[in-house]
C-alpha cells in the first residue's frame, strides 16, 4: 500500500500499535524503571508480564481492518487499568501524561473510524 493511499485511521491504528509494540517489549524485558514501578504499585512480578502480553497482542490486531476494533478495546482497557494504577498511587504527572497520550490515540482511532 502506497503512503498516500494510507487513510488517517490507519496512520493512527498504526501509531497506537507501534507505541503498544514498545511498551510490550519493555514490560516483557521486566528491566528497569518499569520493573520497580509494577513493584511499587503492589503487583505482582507476573503481572508484569501479563501486562507486555497484552499490549502486544493489541499491538499485533491493529494492524487490519478486521480485528482493529478488538485491537483498540484491548487497548482502551489496558489504558483504564493503567490509568487507575497511575492515579490511585498518585504518580506525578510524567508518569501520567504518556497514558493520556495513548489514551487520547486510542480514542481519536476510534472517532476517525465513524
């Protein structure tokens, strides 16, 4: 497919994906910032791991037309859980904003999708 026959839905559905894709691959590399803050946050090591499966599963479905719509509910849900987390431990807002951004994405693929 051809750049300019890209429609502005698929440019998004691919953004979302390509960022899910990252946070995937983070949470199931357990390295880092994002292993102390699964753990600061009281979850299980596990959960972590559940989580990077998730998001690249909804990664991986946004790609087509045929399972967008289910690529971009796991999505919304995996953000609603996240969201939660961050506020219900009062994370600053650096850690907030990211989620906001994946969170506005999702819902602007949804919008332009009609």
């Amino acid at each position: 497919m051809a750049w300019n026959s890209l429609s502005f839905e698929s440019i998004l559905a691919t953004i979302v994906a390509v960022l899910f894709a990252i946070a995937g691959v983070i949470n199931l590399s357990r390295r880092g910032a994002a292993k102390r803050d699964f753990a600061r946050w009281g979850y299980p090591a596990w959960f972590q791991l559940l989580c990077g499966a998730l998001e690249l599963l909804s990664a991986a479905l946004l790609p087509w037309q045929q399972t967008r719509v289910l690529g971009l509910t796991l999505a919304g849900a995996i953000m609603i859980g996240a969201l939660f987390t961050l506020l219900r431990n009062r994370e600053p807002f650096g850690h907030l904003a990211p989620a906001l951004v994946f969170s506005a994405l999702i819902v602007a693929t949804l919008a332009v999708r009609g």
